[in-house]
C-alpha cells in the first residue's frame, strides 16, 4: 500500500511506542523540526556560497559567470533532495500513525480476548458448579429411593413371614383343631336341640294323670257311614298317574332349564345338571319313590339330589310332607341341615319334631317318628346318608325312602366336605 516503508529503515524504540505513551506537542514538534532543518541548511550553504563569491569577485572576474551557473545548479539539487526529504518524512509520518492505529486495534483485540476469556471461565465456573450440584441432586436422590427400595424390602419380608406364621397357626390351630371343634360343637348343638324336641313332644304324649274308672258301656246305635277316603299311597310308576308324572318332569325340567335362584321356600334355588336330573327321575319313575341311589361322591351333591326330590313332593302333597334325615354323626347331621337351608331356602324354624325337617342320628328313632307321622296322615320322606353301612328293615316299611349307596370304586374322604 505504500512502498516507500520498505525502502526506509526500521523504526526505533521510540517509533513502536504505543500511542498513549506519545502526547500530541512531541509529534508536533517533531513534524516541525523536520520540516525546518533542510531549509537552515539551505539557508546557511547560500550565505557561505554567497561570501566566497564575494571573496572571489574581486580576484576573478572571468570566473563569476560559472560560478553562478553552478550556484543555480546546486540550489536545484538542494530543492529537490528537500523535496524528496519531505516525501519522505510524510510516508514515515504515516506509517508512524498507520502502526499507532494496528496498536489500538492490538489492544483492543487483547483487551476482548481478555473479557472473553474472562466470560469463558466465569461460564465454565459456572458449568462446574451446576454439574456438581446436578451430580449432588442425583446422588441425593439416587440415596432416597436405595433407602426407601430397602425399607419396602425389609416390610416386604416382615409380611411374608407375618403371613407364613399365620398360615402355620392357621394350619396347625385354627384349621386343624379350631374349625374342627367349632363343626363338632355346632352339629352336637343341633343334634341336642332336635333331640330336647323330640323330648318335650313325647312327654307332652304321655299320661301324667292317672286313668280314670271305667264307666259301663252304654249301647250306642251307630249310623253306617261311607268310609272317608284316605289319601293313598304314593304310586309315582303306575299308569294311572300319568298328570303326576307330567308334574314331575315338568318340575325337573323347569330345574334343569331355568333355575330360580330366589324362588319361594321349599323351592330348589341351586344349579341342576343332567345327571343329577337323571337321578331324581330314576328314583321317581323307576325305584316307585323307594330305593337306593349311588352316591355322588360328596355329600353336598346328595344333599342337592335330596333337596330337588323334597321340592318335588312340596308341590304335589304341601305341607303334609316330613323330611326325617338319618346320619350317624353330629357334624354330618349339621352339613345336611346347612345343606338344605342353602338349597331349599328355609331356615331354622324349618328344623324340629313338628316342623318340615328332622333330623337323627339313630334308625330306631326315625322309624318311631315315621309311625307317628303316619298316624296323623302325614307323608314321611326318610334320608339316609351314605356313612350308613347296614339300613334297618324297619325303615324299609315307609312309602317313601331314599337310601345313597357307598361307591366301593370311589376313595371318598369326609374331611373334604367341610
């Protein structure tokens, strides 16, 4: 850009101060001394030249004629070396304020560098200390949830052995003698309440007064009445009992097809399949009302056969029909009273000597009962459970009886009805 800085030497220690360090009266006066010193030179070679023409004017005359010539030469040759000095020294002045002016700028350029380098720590400082507290954030709740994962684990265990001791108190009291007791005690109690019945029912039978005298026997004329017809005994096989039997199918279908799951009492209120359908008509229309059924292999299945027969019979004879349930147990007699009120509906009142229910637990008392029902024309259904081995042949007498064989090819095992 401007040539001549190549062609003058270098700059001094003073030349590369920085601007601030000059104050504007230095440059002054330099540009002034150097802009006055070719003119006193110039000044003083023309005096000199001046007096030694005067000297030699006298001595030759021929000579002033060159030496004016080389007078006018030499100030020419003075002109223009000061013209190419002051050339010089404006391209020096400016290339001294070009250098002051890439100094400002290299100060300015340092002093950025410096406030960036400055925001650059400052945001990474801050960068460090945010990675420290996010690094202290996470640790803290990484901590947090190990404690808590721990402290469920430890309530975790403690439950489950809370609950395996449980189990095994259960299994070994409360299952294993508790519930057992408490199925005794219940089924003793209904035993015993049956049983006190039957008691105050006989003795309200008995003659506590003492007979009076006979009296003569007077001669009475008895008119000669048609004899009252009796209700007869069940025939559910004969052919002259085709509306009953219509009845009964009816009814078994209506069980099967579409149960009543909050019909009245004394209405099956229990799913009916085929096969227990099939064992009810065989022992309606096949057995006549009397015989043996193979068991179900559950007493609650034989007490949901047994509950669909008593249903039966409660729509085509009423109230005239009594249930006597033969068991040999206590806790047996209890399954089939709780049985029955499931499947029929009924309730305690239902239970006792006079009421639709009764149960036994010996053949002798049941046969005295069904006598006694008979006497007073009531029809006596008599249930034996299949814990029964040998049935009394005084049972076999009643129209109407229901017998469940044992299965010898079936391994059956009480405990699994509780």
């Amino acid at each position: 850009m401007y040539p001549e800085e190549y062609q003058n030497p270098q700059p001094t220690d003073e030349s590369l101060q920085s601007p601030a360090e000059k104050s504007p009266t230095s440059t002054n006066e330099q540009t002034e001394n150097l802009s006055v010193e070719p003119v006193l030179e110039s000044t003083t070679q023309n005096s000199t030249v001046d007096t030694e023409q005067n000297n030699q004017t006298s001595v030759l005359p021929i000579a002033n004629s060159q030496a004016s010539n080389s007078k006018d030469e030499f100030v020419v040759q003075q002109q223009e070396e000061i013209t190419t000095l002051g050339l010089e020294n404006q391209a020096e002045i400016q290339v001294t304020q070009r250098l002051a002016q890439l100094q400002a700028q290299e100060q300015a350029l340092k002093a950025e560098i410096a406030n960036l380098q400055a925001a650059y720590k400052t945001l990474q400082a801050q960068m460090n200390q945010t990675q420290i507290l996010m690094g202290n954030f996470v640790q803290e709740t990484l901590s947090s949830l190990e404690q808590r994962k721990n402290t469920l684990q430890i309530s975790i265990e403690q439950l489950e052995r809370r609950q395996e001791r449980i189990r095994s108190e259960m299994r070994t009291t409360f299952a294993g003698a508790s519930q057992e007791l408490a199925i005794r005690v219940q089924g003793f109690k209904d035993y015993l309440t049956g049983s006190l019945q039957d008691l105050a029912a006989a003795a309200e039978q008995l003659q506590l007064v003492s007979a009076p005298k006979p009296e003569p026997e007077k001669v009475i004329i008895k008119e000669v009445r048609p004899a009252e017809t009796q209700p007869g005994t069940p025939q559910f096989a004969q052919q002259q009992f085709q509306d009953t039997t219509k009845q009964i199918r009816r009814l078994i279908d209506q069980y099967r097809t579409k149960p009543d799951y909050y019909g009245p009492p004394w209405q099956l209120r229990r799913t009916f399949e085929p096969v227990h359908a099939e064992r009810v008509s065989n022992w309606f229309f096949n057995q006549g009302g009397r015989g043996a059924l193979r068991t179900m292999g559950s007493r609650l299945q034989n007490i949901l056969i047994s509950s669909a027969i008593i249903s039966i019979l409660y729509k085509l004879y009423g109230d005239r029909v009594r249930t006597l349930v033969l068991a040999n147990t206590p806790e047996r007699l209890g399954e089939w009273r709780r049985g029955l009120q499931d499947c029929l509906g009924i309730g305690r009142p239902d239970f006792g000597p006079d009421r639709g229910v009764v149960l036994f637990e010996s053949p002798e008392a049941v046969a005295q009962k069904a006598e006694r029902l008979e006497k007073s024309k009531q029809l006596p259904l008599i249930i034996i459970d299949d814990s029964e081995e040998l049935i009394s042949l005084a049972l076999l007498q009643f129209p109407l009886w229901l017998a469940f064989a044992p299965d010898p090819k079936m391994m059956r095992s009480y405990e699994d009805d509780f």
